[in-house]
C-alpha cells in the first residue's frame, strides 16, 4: 500500500469527486482513478460507488477513513521528527481548541510562542470538546485545549477556570441594579449556545438546580452574534468574561452579578494529549509556554522526545 494511494482516497472522500481530488493533487483524473483502483484490488473491497458524477463512500470506504488518515499522519509526524532533528526549530503542530479558547485566549499566546519559534507552522482547528477529543484521538491533533475532560487514552492538566458572567444591554433593567437573583434572570428572554455546547449544559444545569427554567428565545454557535444578539436587546446571556471585557469596558454590554448562585459560574479548561506518544521540538516548547502562562508545572517533559542531537 502507497502513500500516494491513501492520498488520493482521502481527496476523493473529501472531495467527493474524482475530478476535483486530481485538481488538490495537481494530478489528472485518469491518475487518480488509476491508484483508487489499485488501492480497492489490494485492499479487496469497492471503497466508493460511482453513478454517473456521484461518488459516495461504500461502508468499507467510511470504515477506512480514519485509519487512511492515521498513517499520513504518522508519515507527517516523521517528517517533522526527522526536520526537528535537523534544524531544531521547523516542523507543524496541529492544535485544536473549543472556539472561545481559540478566539479570545490562544491569540496572545500564539504571539509569544512565534518569537520563540518562528518557523513552525500552525494549524489550529476548531469545535466542541467532544470533537476535538475525537480528532487528537485519532491522530489528527497533537494537542487539544478545551473544557477539562477525562479518558483513558489522553493526558490531562487543568489550566484555568473561565469565568462565567451574565451580560445584558446597558438598557436593561439589570443594568441599573448591578445584582439580580437566578430566578429573576431565568424570567427574561435568555439567548443560549446551541445544546452541543458545553456551555448550554452548563448555564442551564445552574438554573435547574435552584429549580428555575429559563425562557430560551435563541441558540446560537458563535458568541461574537451572541454578544450582538444582547447589545441589541433581544435577551440577556452568560458569556465568560474573556470574551465580553472589551464590550464591557466599552459600555455596550454591562456584567451583571448573580447573588445566590450556590458555586460560581466557570467552565474548567485543560490541555490534553495523547498518552505515551513522542513529542518534537515544536509541541514540547509550546506545551512549556502553555503550562507557563498559567505558572504551573510542565507534567509533559516526561514523555519520550524526540531529541535534537548534542
């Protein structure tokens, strides 16, 4: 089995069309089709079926998917093990973080991090716990920074707690008081993230447990529309604070205090890796500077590296 088989399955899966994988792999169509049906005869089974122009993935082909991903993974890992050993300061780090982290925390650390090392490429990937777990599972992350989790086959160090404040319009009533009980704040028109989100279990777990069920008016997956959703009076939400200080400061959104609130409303965020794999040059300083920030301790330093000569 080649790699250039498994990249042409890849594109096609992605692709869904033989014609558009042979453009992302500058190749011609005929080429591409030509190591798809290599790849099938070794493997022994269609990998896609092909009507007309449709292309759809056959059961086999969905259940190859990602272990096809795990191997060029592996093969890019080398790749920049073996530039790590060469240079010691080039190679990649996939890194995915929940949408919050990566918007209003990851920025001012990816800057220090590019003056350390300037040479190392990014690629930061988005989404929900639960999918960025799944992806440094399978191999398609190095490192994964999102709500603290646990599982059995990835390591994982609390960073901070983020901090969780109700928001409303300055024209709000709640602006002018400053302090509102829970119950109070579930009779307004609440604006929530969408029920994937480990911010919605969160919020409205608070509110169950004082016995209120808040009136949900909108679910939405960005909180940069969530703010403007507020700022234009359409309800009041629970925002971390990270992400509102700026609005706050300038008087477009006003924090709000909860006064009976049985424990204070945060989210834990951790940091999580794979457990026993190799870390490069790249990921050891980042995951330094990471741990650094927060002034703890780098648990991380004991896992086998891949050394830079000397």
């Amino acid at each position: 089995m080649e790699l250039a088989q498994l990249e042409a399955f890849l594109q096609v899966a992605h692709h869904r069309s033989f014609s558009r994988a042979a453009e992302a792999l500058f190749l011609t169509q005929p080429s591409v089709t030509a190591r798809i049906q290599s790849l099938e005869r070794e493997i022994g089974e269609r990998l896609f079926e092909r009507t007309g122009r449709s292309v759809t993935l056959t059961d086999a082909g969905h259940a190859f998917i990602p272990h096809a991903q795990r191997a060029l993974t592996a093969v890019q890992e080398g790749t920049d093990a073996i530039e790590a050993v060469r240079h010691g300061d080039v190679g990649s780090i996939r890194i995915g973080a929940s949408s919050s982290i990566a918007t209003y925390v990851l920025p001012a650390i990816f800057k220090r991090f590019r003056v350390e090392r300037p040479r190392v490429h990014i690629h930061l990937t988005t989404g929900t716990t639960e999918d960025m777990i799944e992806k440094l599972i399978a191999g398609e992350l190095h490192v994964a920074i999102t709500r603290l989790t646990q599982h059995p086959e990835i390591e994982s160090l609390h960073l901070y707690n983020d901090d969780l404040s109700l928001v409303v319009s300055p024209a709000h009533p709640f602006a002018a008081r400053g302090r509102v009980t829970v119950a109070e704040a579930g009779r307004e028109p609440f604006l929530f993230f969408e029920r994937s989100s480990s911010y919605h279990t969160l919020i409205y777990s608070m509110f169950l447990r004082v016995g209120v069920v808040p009136e949900s008016v909108m679910e939405l997956d960005s909180m940069e529309a969530t703010k403007h959703m507020v700022e234009a009076g359409l309800g009041i939400a629970i925002l971390p604070v990270v992400s509102i200080d700026p609005e706050c400061e300038a008087g477009t959104l006003k924090r709000v205090d909860i006064r009976d609130m049985e424990q204070p409303a945060q989210r834990e965020v951790g940091v999580h890796v794979l457990r026993n794999r190799a870390i490069a040059p790249p990921l050891r300083d980042f995951l330094k500077l990471l741990t650094h920030e927060y002034s703890l301790p780098n648990p991380f330093d004991g896992h086998r590296l891949v050394q830079t000569g000397g």
